[in-house]
C-alpha cells in the first residue's frame, strides 16, 4: 500500500498530506535521525549558486578536495542534465535506493530554479526516492506548492536568531522581491519569514528539522528560545551545528566540545535532538 501511495506523482501540497509520513521521514532521513544516519545514504546535487542572504559565517568556494567537509563549498557547480545523469548512474548501481536526494547549496535552493527543474525531472523518475532540500527559509512559504510538486518531503530551515537584535549580527543583508535590506529590519524580515514558512509546511505534512549554527557570544543565549520556536511551530528535530569561523566571522572562536554538548543537553529537553551532522559539502555522495 505504502509504496503504492509513494510512487504516485503529486501535483499540489494537499497532496503532501496524503503521501508522507512524517514518522517515516523521521526514523529514514540520515540527518533526521541519529539511528539512520550511518545506515542511509545522502546525495547532494551543487545545482544552487545563488542566495539570497548573506550569513555572515558564510564563505562559499570552489573545492576539489572532496576529504574536506564544509557547508557551501564543492568541486563544481552541476548543470540540471549532469545532476540527473548523475542519479542515474547511482542508481543502475544501487538500485536499493538507500539513500536521499537533496539540493544544500552552494546557495540557497529555493533562490534557483534548476532546484526544481532537476528535482522534478528526477522525481518523475524516482518517484519513491526521499527528496530533500535545505534552505534559509526566507522564500518557504512562497515555494511551497511548487517544492510539494518535484516530490521534495523533507525540509531543514536553518535558524540562527529569534530576534532581529541577534540576527543583526548574523545576517548582513536579505534581499527579498527585488529590494535588499540591512540590519535589523533584514533579520526581522528573514525570521518572520522563516517562522511562518516553517509553520505553513508543517501544516501541510512536510518533514521538517531546525539547522542552528552555535556562535559562541553572539546566539549562545539563543538556543533553547529556537527550539522552543521550533518546537511551537512543529518541527520534528533540531540539529545545532558548531560555527566554522568563516567569512565577517572568520575571527570568531568554534565553540568547545562542552559548549556544544550543553546546549543539545538544554534543547534536548525541548525538542529532539540530531547529533550526527558532520557540515557537509553541496557535493557530498554517501552511499553505505
Ligand atoms: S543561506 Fe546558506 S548559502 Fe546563503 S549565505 Fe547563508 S549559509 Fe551561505
Ligand atoms: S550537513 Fe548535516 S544535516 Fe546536512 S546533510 Fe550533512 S550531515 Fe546531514
């Protein structure tokens, strides 16, 4: 029955509803679940240059080395038709499809269209295999027909600020419907954005998991008002990432092991918490 529901092809959100189980998604997905995480595969498709936000521990890069892991950095950008072949030629070899498909960069995916050209293209394809993205949040509630149609179930939403005084410091710019703010007034912006953006796709049954980067001295103070929102608005798990001091932050400290561990320990009590996340590149291929 299962599978006969999954590999039909939705057409609109109310779809969504129907289709996914989020008690699947969160016991399957190798970054919802610690459980899963070593025992399913991830492939990353680098498909999304562009973003629309600045982070400020943001340094995207053009990095061969695929040894190093580091969020926003891969070898090269895909065109749609090498993404797709490229999961094409994992399948004829791992016809199991133990693994999900997901589009984290170096961008952000819901600020490029080849996300969805290629995701759509596969999905029709591979209409049983879990469809991820991880994004900003900022264009969530705007996308979220059209991410509910090329199949995508699972969503992460990385969340560094309740408040526009953290996320000043977080954030230099958002640029949102052609005009680009600054400040508070962006961070305000992108948060209410991210919130009901969150909200909404819960609402209409997607998987979601709440991303933070720990910036020690700047949103250590944030966390458990993060997952409490998170919690609020329905997300499943949490995944507090340390910062890697990059870019406007690169004279930043990482916050210690301890640091880390506390503030899982303290957001544990609140919402889950997924402690296996290893800050992949846009390029990463895991296959068990
Ligand atoms: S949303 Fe992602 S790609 Fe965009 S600036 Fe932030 S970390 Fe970089
Ligand atoms: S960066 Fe973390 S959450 Fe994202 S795919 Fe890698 S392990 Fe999973």
């Amino acid at each position: 029955m299962k599978q006969c529901i999954e590999s039909t092809f939705p057409d609109s959100i109310d779809i969504v509803k129907q289709v996914n189980t989020n008690a699947d998604i969160v016991t399957q997905h190798p970054c919802f679940s610690n459980e899963a995480h070593y025992r399913v595969g991830r492939i990353h498709l680098p498909i999304a240059p562009k973003c629309n936000i600045q982070c400020n521990f943001c340094e995207r890069n053009m990095c061969a080395t695929e040894a190093i892991q580091h969020p926003g950095w891969t070898a090269r950008l895909l065109s749609i038709g090498e993404a797709v072949n490229l999961v094409g030629r994992i399948m004829l070899t791992r016809r199991d499809s133990n693994f999900v498909i997901g589009v984290a960069g170096p961008g952000d995916p819901l600020a490029n269209d080849q996300t969805f050209e290629a995701l759509g293209i596969i999905h029709q394809q591979y209409p049983q295999t879990l469809k991820c993205i991880c994004t900003n949040g900022l264009l969530l509630e705007d996308r979220l027909d059209e991410i509910a149609t090329v199949g995508i179930r699972a969503i992460t939403v990385t969340v560094n600020a309740t408040s526009a005084e953290v996320g000043e410091y977080t954030y230099s710019w958002v640029r949102y419907e052609g005009v680009t703010y600054y400040g508070k007034e962006a961070a305000s912006l992108l948060i209410s954005k991210q919130f009901s953006g969150i909200e909404k796709a819960v609402d209409a049954g997607f998987s979601l998991k709440v991303n933070t980067v720990l910036v020690p001295g700047i949103n250590n103070k944030e966390m458990s008002l993060i997952a409490r929102k998170a919690k609020q608005l329905g997300a499943s798990v949490m995944n507090i990432m340390p910062l890697i001091p990059c870019g406007k932050m690169k004279e930043l400290r990482a916050p210690t092991c301890e640091e880390l561990r506390e503030a899982r320990q303290d957001c544990e009590a609140i919402i889950p918490q997924f402690r296996r996340c290893e800050q992949c590149r846009a390029d990463v291929i895991y296959l068990p």
